[in-house]
C-alpha cells in the first residue's frame, strides 16, 4: 500500500464489492451451510475480516477474489457432509425398495401443501449437495451461484483450472446420478415425489419445514432461491458426457 489515499480507494472498492457481489455471496454462502444465522454470521465476519485485514492485500491477486477466498474459508467452518441421504437410510431400516417405501404412501391433493413443498426441494436438495465432498460443492456453488469463469473459481481455491473443470465435473455427475435415479422433477417416471413426502412426514407426524425466514430481495427470490429453477436442472446436466474415461470430453466451460 503505497499512501493512505490509495488504502482510501482500496476501501471504497471493497465496499462497492460488497454490495454488488451480495446476493451472490449470500445464496452461495446459504448454500454451503444450509442455515440462515449461520449465514448471516459467516458473510459478517468475513467482511469484518476483510476490511481487518485490507492492509495486508497485495494487488498480486485481484480483491474480489480475495474477498471470495476469505467468504469460503469461513464457510468451511460450518461445513456438513452426510454419507448417506435420509431416504436410503427410511428404506434401509424398512428393509424395502424406494419404489416400495412410494407405492406404500397414498396421497390425495386435498390441502393447500405447495408452500411446504417448496421448502422440501431446499431440504432435499441440501441433502443432495450435502453429499458432495467439500471441495466438488463449492466448485459447484461457485460456477452456479455466482457464475464465475473456472479461471475466477481456480484462483479463489488456489487450484488449476483444469482441476477446476474435473471437479466441477464429478459434482455435477454425483448430483445428476442422485437426482435422476429418484427424482421426479427431473424424471416424472421416478418414485420420489415431493406431496409424497408432505404425505410420509404427516401421517408419522415428523415437524414439517416452515421455512428459512431468511430476508430475499426480489433478485436473491427470481435468481438464487426457489431451487434456482431446481438448480437450473441440477446445472447442465443434459451434456454431462456418458463415459468420461473413454472418449468424453469436459467441456470448456471457462
């Protein structure tokens, strides 16, 4: 740092970068923790620690993708991993087969559950994501959420982009191998059907979600909540290459 009128400018650009880059860090955030206060605290201390520590930013890097690694690594902090979905674990104790554990409930559409099965997608898909190593989700959520170029999320996670692109790659194949097996959203053929769970969760009288109650603007609402169009089909999934080890190639997405 040079002079204290360019501290004063550096200063100024982070907290334009704050706001301009809010909503994006939040939904990534939230997404990452799957907890609102949690959240909330996460991009606070982050931005506090930020502007701590602007002194010692060196223009080597650019200052968002500072901002961005020191928003990750405190998300890493309350990171969660689960091994395996609630689903599996139902069926598993029930001895049966997910086709059987949906065959069994009976459903009819006679009270207003939209809402509720709202909140259910974000529960199961935070499960989905849940059950991607640290390293794939956060790749993920950083190409989905904010939509950097592999290059950006290479120099925020201090990886290569070709590591970038192959992680990205197995994230998006572990999600779409998760959802596409069950699914109904993604295929109307599969068992799993969200009114079938409002249906499970009532009758063994299990809380149902209500809601993360967390503040939306209208561009957090159109573009990075409501499942984010389900995750935008769970994020390109339709040119996810069959074989990867034998002629598929990852495209270049950069």
């Amino acid at each position: 740092m040079n002079n204290n009128s360019d501290y004063v400018d550096l200063q100024m650009e982070l907290e334009n970068l704050i706001i301009q880059d809010y909503d994006k860090l939040y939904a990534c955030a939230f997404r990452m923790i799957d907890n609102q206060q949690d959240t909330e605290d996460v991009l606070q201390n982050s931005f506090l620690n930020a502007f701590k520590n602007l002194s010692k930013f060196r223009s080597e890097s650019k200052l968002f993708t500072w901002l961005y690694r020191i928003v990750i690594n405190e998300c890493y902090k309350y990171f969660n991993y689960i091994n395996k979905l609630p689903l599996i674990r139902i069926t598993e104790n029930l001895g049966i087969t997910e086709k059987e554990f949906f065959d069994s409930i009976e459903y009819n559409c006679d009270f207003d559950d939209d809402l509720v099965m709202d909140e259910l997608r974000e529960k199961c898909l935070q499960a989905f994501l849940k059950c991607l190593p640290k390293n794939q989700r956060v790749c993920f959520l950083l190409k989905t959420c904010t939509g950097l170029k592999n290059k950006e999320i290479a120099e925020i996670l201090d990886m290569s982009v070709d590591n970038v692109k192959v992680t990205l790659f197995r994230a998006r194949k572990q999600l779409q191998e998760l959802f596409e097996m069950r699914c109904s959203l993604i295929d109307p053929q599969k068992p799993c059907k969200c009114q079938l769970w409002v249906k499970y969760m009532n009758d063994h009288r299990l809380p149902l979600p209500t809601g993360y109650n967390q503040p939306k603007t209208d561009q957090l609402r159109k573009e990075h909540f409501k499942n984010l169009s389900l995750l935008k089909k769970i994020d390109y999934l339709s040119w996810i290459p069959e074989i990867y080890n034998d002629g598929g190639s990852i495209p270049n997405a950069s």
